[in-house]
C-alpha cells in the first residue's frame, strides 16, 4: 500500500511541481509587496486580494495601442525600470521570437527577437530618465503603446505624424503655439514644406532633438523640447 503511494506521489510531483511554479508567477506583484495597501496612493479604492488581476479590472495595460495617456503602465514602468532596475521578466512573460506578454495575461505585444528586446531595454533607459522627448511623455503619462501602437518596436520602426497630431494636433493649434509675433515667418509648424515634414524630423523620441530650420538658418534662436542640453 505505503509502495503504491510513493508511487502515486512520485508520479503526481511533475504537475504539483507546474502547479506550483504557475501560482507563484500568476501574480507578478506578490513576490515583492505581500501588501498592495503600502504601495497604492492614499486616496485609492480598496483593492481585493489578487495582484495585479484585481489592478486591471480597472486600470488598462495598453493592449488597445490606442494613441493616449496611460497613467497606470506608465507609473508601473518609472517605478520599476527607473528606480528599482528590475528585469523585464519580473513581470514579463517573454519567449523569443514568439511571445511578449505580461504574467498571467494571454496578450501579446508581438513576437521580438533577442536582439529586439536588447533595443528595447536601451529605449526604455532613455524614456525613463533621460531628457529626451521619450522621457518629457513618461512624466505626461505616455508609455510605449501611446506613441507605438499594439506592437513591441522593432529597429527600424518609426512613428507617424498622424500618430503624434492624434494628441498634439491639429497642426493649426500647433502653429499657433509657436508663433513667434517679432518673427512671424520662425515658426516650425508653419513653414515653406507644408505638411509634407514628419514631424520626426525635429522631434526625435531617444535621443536628442533638433530643429531642422536652424540647417539653413543659422542665425535664427528657435528651441526644441527635447533637445540636448
């Protein structure tokens, strides 16, 4: 009898073993806060026990790729990236070249290469304590998916002009705002190309911008947010 349960044991411990290694992982935040009251603001709803399935019953991870603000992901983000320098698979799930995706979440953000996801953690350096455009969006409540869709970014990815007027624009009100009334004709937004200048072309997101009138116009004083300093 006592054989036949060692047996039965020995044959169950691969799935208790699975089992328990998935319950361990379901829930990303509780390895590090056994209290969610501690790190959650002070004016914030109570929070049944569940991690972070209980955080998205509300709060939205980015998997629309809507062009928008995202407090949440982008306060999760500064939190752990930034301060705290935690690898992306504390809370990533992440297979190369065929998953992307967020413990205990069946969406992916796609399908990155090793080489994608050495890129990817060197852009989020940049967004989350540089001085760059990346890091201005950061602190405004934009992550990743607010600029680059559903999709993780890829090298040679880039972002379009209607992208950025979806929340900048229209390029009226933009022009607007960089009237110059001493100097009507320095304006960026209102120049001779038109609305044939991507936007990208002075607004870089990881690393410095510039401004393109200053190529040809070397004694014009125009400022760029987002440039070196």
């Amino acid at each position: 009898m006592k054989l036949c349960l060692s047996l039965a044991l020995l044959l169950l411990l691969p799935t208790m073993l699975v089992a328990s290694a998935e319950t361990k992982t379901a829930d990303p935040c509780a390895g590090c806060h056994s209290d969610m009251t501690k790190v959650l603001p002070k004016d914030h709803v109570t929070v049944p026990a569940g991690g972070l399935a209980q955080c998205l019953v509300c709060h939205k991870t980015g998997e629309s790729g809507a062009a928008e603000k995202n407090n949440f992901g982008t306060r999760i983000h500064l939190a752990h990236e930034g301060k705290q320098k935690l690898e992306c698979n504390a809370c990533h799930t992440y297979v190369e070249g065929k998953v992307f995706g967020l413990i205990g979440q069946e969406h992916s953000w796609g399908a990155p290469k090793a080489e994608d996801m050495t890129l990817m953690k060197e852009k989020m350096a940049t967004w989350t304590q540089s001085g760059f455009t990346d890091h201005l969006h950061a602190k405004a409540g934009v992550d990743c998916a607010g600029c680059h869709g559903k999709a993780v970014p890829l090298s040679d990815t880039t972002v379009e002009s209607e992208r950025c007027l979806n929340c900048h624009g229209p390029v009226e009100k933009l022009a607007a705002k960089t009237a110059n009334v001493e100097f009507p004709k320095r304006n960026a937004h209102a120049s001779h190309y038109g609305s044939d200048i991507a936007c990208t072309t002075c607004h870089h997101a990881h690393e410095a911008s510039v401004v393109m009138c200053a190529d040809c116009h070397k004694l014009w004083k125009m400022t760029v947010p987002g440039a070196a300093k």
